[in-house]
C-alpha cells in the first residue's frame, strides 16, 4: 500500500484522513469541529503542566523557613501564628520534600512532551483548522496559567523577603539595643569621671 503523499502547505478541509494514526479519519463539519476541541484542551493542557512545573520549581527552591506558611496540613491542623513558625526538623525532611518535588516535576516533563509532539503531529497534517485551534489553545491556556504563574512567583518572592525581613528587624533590634547600652554606660562613664573632677577640683 502506496503512503499518501504529505502536503506541503495549509489549506482549508472538512475532511481529516489518517489523522495521526491510520484509519483515524473524520467527515463534515461536526468531525472537524470535534477534533478542533480536542487539539485546543490538548494545547490548554500542555501550558497548564507547564505551569504546574513552574510551581514544583518554585516549592523545589523555597526557603525551608517558610514551609509553614504554605502547608495545607500544618495551617488546618494549626492556628496561623504556629504554622508560620513551623520549620522542617531535620535535614533529611527538607531532602525528601524537595525529591517528592523533583519527581513530579519529572511526571509533568514527560507529559508535557507527550503533549507538545502529538500536537507537533497534528499541525503537521497541514489543515489550517487544526493550525487555528493550536493557536488559540496556546493563547488562551499562557492567558489564564500565564497569570496564574505570576501570582505564584510574587508569593514566593513575598516568602523569601518576608525571612530576610524578619531577621534584618531581629538584627535591628539588637544593633539598637546594644547601642543604648553602649550610651548609657557611656553616660555613666562620663558622669562618674565630672563627679571624680569636681571632688579633686574640691
């Protein structure tokens, strides 16, 4: 059996043959239209694992400090001013946290480039409808994660400067407070030297 030759340009049809796979043909317009919404939830997927790999990085490099603030179990489980003070009790915790995050971001990759080439496949059918839909999956699905990531990026960033925050106040305070004493000792310093000058000027 002779294959068909490939076409070397877009065109316009209601008719998809062999489809990806042999035999998988669609008829008229409701068949195009029924393969253009599979390619357009396909394309809104692919920037939806992408996303979720973006989210798994950024669990991946979180400060361990902040693990309490963004635990479901530990802020259901605790009132908010515990569960922000919870930190990992070992290192090897924070290892296998950050491999769990790893492995799914692995799982994700492997899906995401399942996705990418079967829709690499489909464009390469060369019907301008399924182009089109591709188009505006892309579109819509970097429009509603694009946000989405975005969000996620300025929590976390929210996170990380929230510690270094907290210990520049901590490291204010006590910066303050030894100066203080520092002026007070040397108040009192001063002021038991005027009192040792008036007795000898006595």
């Amino acid at each position: 059996m002779e294959a068909k030759p490939m076409s070397e340009y877009f065109y316009f049809s209601t008719t998809v043959k062999n489809f990806m796979f042999e035999d998988l043909s669609f008829h008229g317009s409701a068949g195009v239209v029924c393969v253009c919404l599979i390619i357009f939830s396909f394309t809104v997927l692919l920037e939806g694992t992408k996303s979720l790999i973006f989210y798994l990085r950024l669990r991946q490099n979180q400060n361990p400090l902040t693990y309490g603030k963004t635990e479901t179990s530990i802020q259901t489980e605790r009132s908010p001013l515990f569960s922000a003070l919870m930190i990992p009790s070992s290192v090897s915790e924070i290892k296998q946290k950050r491999l769990k995050f790893h492995i799914g971001g692995y799982l994700l990759h492997s899906v995401d480039l399942l996705l990418g080439y079967l829709l690499m496949l489909a464009v390469m059918s060369y019907d301008a409808y399924i182009l089109i839909a591709v188009i505006l999956g892309s579109g819509v699905g970097y429009f509603v994660f694009g946000a989405i990531n975005t969000r996620n990026q300025i929590k976390f960033q929210a996170l990380q400067m929230s510690v270094y925050d907290r210990y520049d106040s901590q490291a204010g305070l006590t910066n303050s407070d030894a100066s203080t004493n520092d002026a007070s000792t040397n108040g009192s310093r001063y002021g038991s030297n005027g009192n040792t000058c008036d007795k000898t000027a006595r």
